[in-house]
C-alpha cells in the first residue's frame, strides 16, 4: 500500500493496519496512534486496505458509536441497513425538460423534450409535479440543459387555483397549475389535497401517487 499522493497537514492514512498522520511543515507521514475516547481533528482520513464489510464488525473502517456527516458521502456500492429516515417527504425522478420550472409546477409529457409545463386542463398525459425537496432523487447523474425532478410518491407543495377541500382530487388546470376535480377519467389525477384553499391561486400541500 502507498501513502496517498499530495496529502494535506493532518491528514490521517491507515495502511497496513498502521496509523501515519501528515505534516506539511515536515512533509513528511509519522506513526501515530488515535487514541479511543478522545477527540481528535482530522483534516482528511485515508483507508487504503481492500478489506469488505459484510457486518457492523467487519471491514477497513469499523465505528462502534454513532458518526456524524455534515456534508456528502459517497459509497461505491451497496448500502446496506436496518431502516433509513428523511427530512424530506417524496419520492422524485428526474427528466429533462424544455425550460426552467418552478418547484410546484404540473408538468406533462410533452414538448421538445420528455416533460413541459402542463397548459391543457384536465390533461391526461400528466407526468406529476416539479419536487421542492425531494427525500429520495432517482436518475440524480441525468444531464440536459434543462433537468427537472418530478415527484412521483408523497407530500409535495402544488400551484392550484379555485377551491380546494382537503381530501379532493386535483388534476391540471392548465398554465402548470392544478384544480380539483369530482369526477377526474383515469390518467387525469395527479393526486389528493392535505390542505382546504379557498383563494384564487396559491400553493398547498398535496398527496401525490395517491389515487
């Protein structure tokens, strides 16, 4: 195993199931031991060993307490876990569309691309509506000058315009917005109100996947 090349001061490699820590004023790695129980800053943690996982007590990197990660990581195969939570509330894809829109759009599938604004009311081809946040993003390395993330199951914030009770269908109502619907034919719903509207146009809460 090599050290990695251009390391940065304090930098931590593990190789050979030995500690090295790198300062920059030396350039130069020195046996080091991290002691259990204590804290320690570390500017960058390298594990050069091939060694897999198949528990929470095997592997290159074993951590017994909780760990905590401020930014993103990045795992090269397979997760595997007992249950995971999200902050977020949907479930959303992307896909490339002709224009820049705006969080709570209906979208359908059309246009130059494979979704567009949705200006037809009561449309049938109805693709769902532009993610806010979503907790969970399939097709995340899609790349087109315009990408949108399409909700396809959960709680979404949506453009509407009329009345709205809670628990009602909606379905587009044409300019990228949605209305309710009695009565809506199979392929027009987009999902059920959370919320009572009683306005001309706004934004509410809306179940979507949900028929």
């Amino acid at each position: 195993m090599a050290f990695p090349s251009s390391p940065t001061n304090n930098q931590v490699a593990v190789i050979n199931n030995v500690t090295y820590t790198y300062n920059s004023t030396n350039k130069a790695w020195k046996r080091s031991t991290l002691t259990a129980g204590t804290d320690a800053t570390i500017n960058s943690l390298v594990v050069q060993s091939a060694t897999d996982s198949t528990s929470t007590t095997s592997g290159a990197l074993q951590v017994t307490g909780g760990a905590g990660i401020a930014k993103n990581l990045y795992v090269g195969s397979t997760i595997y876990g007992t249950a995971t939570q999200a902050k977020y509330a949907d479930l959303a894809e992307n896909y490339t569309a002709d224009a820049t829109y705006e969080p709570g759009t209906v979208v359908h599938f059309g246009g130059s691309a494979e979704v567009t604004q949705c200006n037809e009311d009561g449309c049938k081809r109805v693709a769902g509506v532009v993610s806010t946040a979503p907790a969970y993003l399939m097709n995340s390395e899609l790349s087109s000058e315009f990408v949108v993330a399409v909700a396809l199951q959960g709680r979404v914030p949506v453009r509407v315009i009329g009345k709205v009770a809670k628990g009602d269908m909606l379905v587009a109502a044409g300019n990228g917005a949605a209305r309710a619907e009695a009565n809506p034919q199979l392929g027009q719903v987009i999902g059920k109100s959370l919320q009572d509207f009683d306005g001309t146009e706004g934004v509410i809460e809306v179940v979507v996947g949900r028929i």
